[in-house]
C-alpha cells in the first residue's frame, strides 16, 4: 500500500495543505494512520474520498452535508434539495441583472438615475398587466422593448426618446422634417413589435398615453411632452402622406 504526506497528498488533489488539515480537524477526512511525530500519511482510499469532497464542494454542497453523503446517508435528498437551491439562486441571479440593466438603461434615458420613476418600476410584482391586455395580447407585447433587457430594440426606443428630446432642446416642431423622420422610425419600430396588428397597437399606445395606466402595466414612464411630441409627429407625417396621394 502506498502512502503519501499531506504534502504529496496536497499535490495530487491540487488542494492546499490547509484545507486537507482542516478537513482533518472537522474530521471530514482523517489520515489512514499518524506516525508518533504527529505526521498524517494518507492512502489511495483518501485521495478518492478528498476527489469526492471536491466534487460536491463543486455542487456548491456545505461540508456538513458532505460529510452525511460521504457516510451514505441521504445522498439523493441532499441533491435534490441542492438543486433547488442553486435554481433559487439563479433566478435570484437573474432579478438582479435585471435590475442592474433596468438602471443602465434609465441612466441612458434620463442622464442620471431618477428614483421616483424607478422605484415603482423595480417593484415589479405590483404591476398588473391582465386589466388592460387578455393574456394573448399579454404574449404579444413581450415583445415590447424592456428596460431590463440589452438588445437591439431596448436600445433602438432608447435612442428614440433621446432623439426627440434633443429635437425638443432644439425647438424644433413635430412637424418638422426631424420630427416626421423620429415618427417614421417610431412607426417601423411599432411595426417590427405588433406584426400589424393594429388594435393591439392602438390599445397599446392609450395606455402608454396615461402615466397612471402605464406605471399599473408596469411600463417605463416616459415624460408627457414626449408622448405629445411622438404624437403630433406621427400624426404630420400621416397627414403629409394623405396630402402626396391626392
């Protein structure tokens, strides 16, 4: 039978000598035998077991349970109760990034981080989406750009709202070129979200029109003069159309 120091032991584990003494002082893994010195010599029979502990320290399992499953107690429980575990922690993971890229992106809106607007925001489980949309509708606008999410269309209505607030800082018109071009991008935008559905759109858009309905929808509150700047522009670029076809 072949034996090793700690240090050997150390090596063939890639685990520190601290670790495995310690182990030996919780008695989760004690030597096969110590010499009169006090030195610990271990055998292949504690290296698999050191592997094993390593394994379920992988799995994210205390040492306590480690040292129940070692001694074949509850083995199948303690994974599974694991498992539930390390799912909490990601959707848990998740919520958190959520927020985190719901902040990101209000300080791209707004320029800093405006609370009164982000609070109700964050406290998502107030929000109640089924008064004003069936559950079908409720799929359809998952769509919708979200603010805690990185990806082309968040960005796209975010570039939006920040086009017309220099277009407004500028004392530019809905009317004007520059608001009918904002309109049309707006409109190709709602196109690509609704796939033509248009009472989808027009529900949508009474909605989004009322502070209160969108903070009880759970809709990022966008400032009322860029609601009416978006409308009016929309409504110039739709007359102009009219007109080019008479």
């Amino acid at each position: 039978m072949e034996f090793w120091t700690v240090g050997q032991l150390s090596k063939l584990a890639n685990v520190t000598i601290r670790t495995i003494r310690y182990y030996d002082q919780i008695q989760l893994l004690t030597p096969e035998f110590r010499h009169a010195n006090g030195r610990r010599y271990y055998t292949e029979t504690d290296l698999k077991r050191l592997e094993k502990i390593c394994l379920l320290k992988s799995l994210s399992v205390s040492l306590d349970d480690i040292k129940t499953v070692l001694d074949k107690k509850a083995f199948k429980e303690l994974l599974l109760h694991q498992q539930q575990q390390t799912i909490s922690s990601i959707g848990e993971a998740e919520n958190t990034l959520m927020n985190i890229q719901t902040l990101l992106n209000s300080i791209e809106v707004e320029g800093d981080l405006d609370w009164e607007l982000l609070l109700p925001l964050i406290k998502r489980k107030e929000h109640n989406r089924d008064q004003f949309f069936s559950k079908e509708e409720g799929k359809a606008l998952d769509k919708l750009p979200k603010m805690e999410k990185d990806n082309i269309q968040t960005k796209q209505w975010i570039n939006l709202i920040k086009r017309i607030e220099i277009t407004i800082k500028k004392g530019f018109p809905a009317e004007s070129e520059e608001g009918r071009l904002i309109a049309e991008d707006c409109l190709l935008l709602s196109e690509l979200i609704f796939q033509g559905n248009k009472d989808l759109e027009e529900k949508f858009w009474e909605v989004r029109k009322s502070a209160a309905d969108s903070s009880s929808a759970g809709l990022y509150p966008v400032k009322e003069e860029i609601l009416i700047f978006l409308e009016e522009a929309i409504a110039s670029l739709s007359e102009m159309k009219c007109k080019s076809k008479v």
